[in-house]
C-alpha cells in the first residue's frame, strides 16, 4: 500500500481553508470512495510526484490540456520568455494574431476569433452571440454534454424533448433553465420533434460533436450533418463546443477531422476552444463566420470583455503548444500508444471475467465497465460506478493517475513511452485480477 500521509494531512488542512478542500470538484475524490485526493508537487513529461514522493504515469493531462506532457521545455521556454517580458499589457499585441491565424489556418469555419480565459467564458459568449444573431432566446443541447459552469449549460437533465431544463445546480433560476431545451446524444428524432416544438424560439443547437464528457462518444454516421440541416432549416445557429476536442485527435478540430464523412455539411455557425489552445495556462477562445462574429462589441452589440482575456503568457504557451504539435507524427505516434494500452486493457478485463467497453479515439480513450456500447449518456450512466472507483484506486496505489470519474478520459500525451504503457498494463492486471476477488 502506497504511503500519502502527506496528502492526507494536507487535505484536512486545505478544508480548513478552500471550499470542498479542492479549486474544482473534479479534483475531489467524491466519486471513487471519498477521502484524500493526491496532492501533487511536481510533474515532468507523463509523470507526477506527489507529497510523499510517491511518482505516477499521469493519463489524467489536466483533463486535457497538457497533450505535450508535463514541463514540455518548448512551452517551457515560451512562458518564461513571456514572464520576462511583462505577464499582462491591456493593450492588443502581435501575439494574438499571431495564435488567431493559427486557429483560423487549422478549423476553417472561423472567419474572427476573439480570446478569452476559460472554456466556460468561451461557450458562455458563444450563446449570446447565438442569441443577438438569431433575436431568439433558446438553446438545445444534449444530454450528459458538458459545457462549462455558465447558468444556461448547466442544465442537462431531461429526457424528452420536451422536458423543460431542470437545473444541476441550486442557484440557477427557473426563468433560465426553462430557455434549455436538453435531447439524447445521437438521436436525431428527438432533435427533430424538439426543433418543431420550440421552432423560432431556437438561437442554437450546441454541442461536443465529439464527446469528452460522458466518456468519448463519437457522433453516429450523419448525426452531425443532420443536426447542421435541421438546426439552419429552422433559423437555428450551431454552435460546437470543441474546448476538449480541438488539437485532440489531429491538428485541426472535429469539423476538419478525416475520421468523419461529409465534413462540408458538418461545418458549424461557431465554435467554442479552450484547454490545448493555451498550452496549459488559462485561455478559451471562440470564433465563428464573419457575419456572425461582428455581433461582438465593439463592431456588434453583444457585449464580452475580459481583463486577463489574451494575455501574452496564456497565448505565448498556447503557441508553443501548437507548433509542438505540428511535429511529424506527432498524432499517429499518441494513437499507436492508445492502441496499445487499450488492447492490453480489454484482453486483462476478458482474462479477468470483468466486463468493460472501451471507446478510443486516436490517442484519447475512456473505459467504461459494462457489457454494452456507450453511444449517448444514458448508457454512460448505466456502468458500474463502484467497479470504476475500485479499478481506479487499485490503479493509484500502483502509481497510475487517472481522473477520478467513470466519465472521464484517459489522455496520451508525446511524453508517454511503450515502457509507461507497459508499466501500465501491469498495474491493470493485477488490479482487474483483485476486482475479480471482490476486493
Ligand atoms: N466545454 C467542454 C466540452 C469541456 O470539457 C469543458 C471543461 N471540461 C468546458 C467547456 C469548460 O472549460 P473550463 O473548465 O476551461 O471553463
């Protein structure tokens, strides 16, 4: 049994003074058991050490953002350049053009970006844009989606179609929630029959036409181009959330990945970026046809602002990052380790009788301990939560780090190693093999 001692004292400390004892519920250990989640005090490449000194193989990247590994010493040098120069100006700089042409060169559809400093910010202003553009109020989204803690987007629950938004979270008035309008991942039926219910109220139909959130589920053949269909034959924008997906899979997004059909009709009214587009430090971005971005102040009347919002640290890293990632074969090497270690996992749960569904794509993956595909969140929800806390503790005492949620991915980055993948394999079995002993 690995020694966190330190973590332990630490945690009960940090309750004492932050909420929770974490900065973000993802952080906390709620859903794998509860107790002390590990504090981490160094990270370097696909490794982390913690307050004990206990090192880990880290799949976790920061739930994303960190593709290059921890300490990458491109960005590295990046920031530290930055830092030097001044970390926050007020004013405009080269540097944002120098990332907006960057972004705009790798996902088409966006004629104007504009930086602002989280994923949440992004989606956020992507809504209202949505909504000066179209004069109309409501969104449709899908269930089990995540996008961000803004009011409106928090609001997944609803089976129907027509089941008004019910809140995940106290503080957020009915009059909001009842401007959501949430359908099943995957199921063009129900957008439809929910687009001719609500019709000219619709702004925007949003969603991760990839999803990250509720594991990684890819879009059904001609579910994203139905979507785009329907939503523009009722007035309605699109609008993708890609904070996770972008520069995930390929350099680009998922509207210019090779690995979906008819990428002319899947093509969105804007998008919504953050995580790998800043490199590790704070940034979002969103972006969008000309004509629908000069809704922003100061050419248009939706009004967004931001006083950290493209600084030169958050977008130098973020440039760093993107130029790591334009090396030759950076993606196919990512996807040769996933494959790897996702064809290792599903032989040891086969060889241990435990029953799990693993969704990869390229170097991302989620497992998922259930006997049935994982198309939409309902069938996310229905696995077994408590196999996924015992898999991942057993996995952390054996120094591998994962995100302690049954919906999240496990992310390859360019520092892991066919050694890390295989250190990681050892770990699965012996932990597979003590699920099957009920422990
Ligand atoms: N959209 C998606 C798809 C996300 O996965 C996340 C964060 N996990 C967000 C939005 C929110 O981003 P942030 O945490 O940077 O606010």
């Amino acid at each position: 049994m690995m020694n966190r001692k330190t973590s332990e004292i630490l945690y009960r400390e940090a309750l004492e003074h932050i909420v929770g004892g974490v900065n973000s519920p993802s952080r906390s250990f709620k859903a794998v058991g509860g107790g002390a989640p590990v504090f981490m005090d160094k990270a370097q490449g696909a490794y982390f050490w913690d307050a004990d000194g206990n090192q880990y193989i880290d799949y976790l990247a920061a739930y994303g953002p960190i593709i290059t590994g921890h300490a990458h010493p491109h960005i590295t040098k990046a920031i530290t350049e930055a830092a030097a120069n001044g970390v926050l100006y007020g004013t405009p700089t080269a540097l944002e053009i120098k990332l907006a042409r960057m972004l705009k060169e790798a996902i088409p559809s966006m004629d104007k970006v504009r930086f602002v400093n989280s994923g949440t910010e992004a989606v956020m202003t992507t809504i209202r844009v949505a909504r000066a553009y179209t004069k109309r109020n409501k969104i449709i989204k899908f269930a089990g989606c995540y996008h961000g803690h803004s009011d409106l987007v928090l609001v997944a629950a609803g089976s129907g179609p027509s089941t008004l938004g019910i809140p995940d979270s106290a503080g957020i008035p009915t009059s909001i929630a009842n401007e959501v309008i949430t359908v099943p991942f995957n199921d063009l039926d129900c957008l439809r029959e929910a687009l001719e219910h609500w019709g000219e109220d619709v702004a925007a139909v949003m969603v991760e036409p990839i999803v990250g959130n509720f594991g990684m589920v890819m879009p059904e053949s001609g579910f994203l181009e139905g979507l785009c269909r329907m939503a523009r034959a009722n007035g309605s924008l699109v609008i993708y959330d890609e904070v996770i997906t972008a520069f995930r899979f390929h350099y680009g997004s998922t509207q210019t990945y090779a690995g979906l059909d008819n990428l002319d009709a899947i093509q969105p009214d804007l998008t919504a970026l953050g995580k790998i587009i800043g490199g590790g430090l704070p940034i979002g971005a969103y972006g969008g046809s000309k004509q629908v971005m000069e809704q922003v102040a100061p050419l248009g009347p939706a009004y967004q602002a931001g006083t950290m919002a493209g600084n030169p640290a958050s977008i130098s890293a973020g440039i760093a990052c993107l130029e790591v990632l334009q090396g030759e074969g950076v993606y196919e090497e990512m996807e040769r380790l996933a494959v790897k270690l996702t064809d290792g996992l599903q032989a040891a749960a086969e060889r241990h009788g435990v029953p799990m569904t693993i969704n990869r794509i390229r170097g991302a993956f989620s497992t998922h301990f259930c006997d049935h595909p994982v198309t939409n969140y309902e069938e996310a929800q229905d696995t077994d939560g408590e196999a996924f806390a015992a898999f991942f503790r057993h996995m952390l005492d054996r120094g591998i780090n994962l995100a302690p949620s049954k919906y999240e991915a496990w992310f390859l980055t360019t520092a892991h190693t066919d050694a890390d993948i295989d250190t990681t394999l050892e770990a699965a079995d012996e932990s597979l093999r003590l699920m099957a002993q009920g422990k």
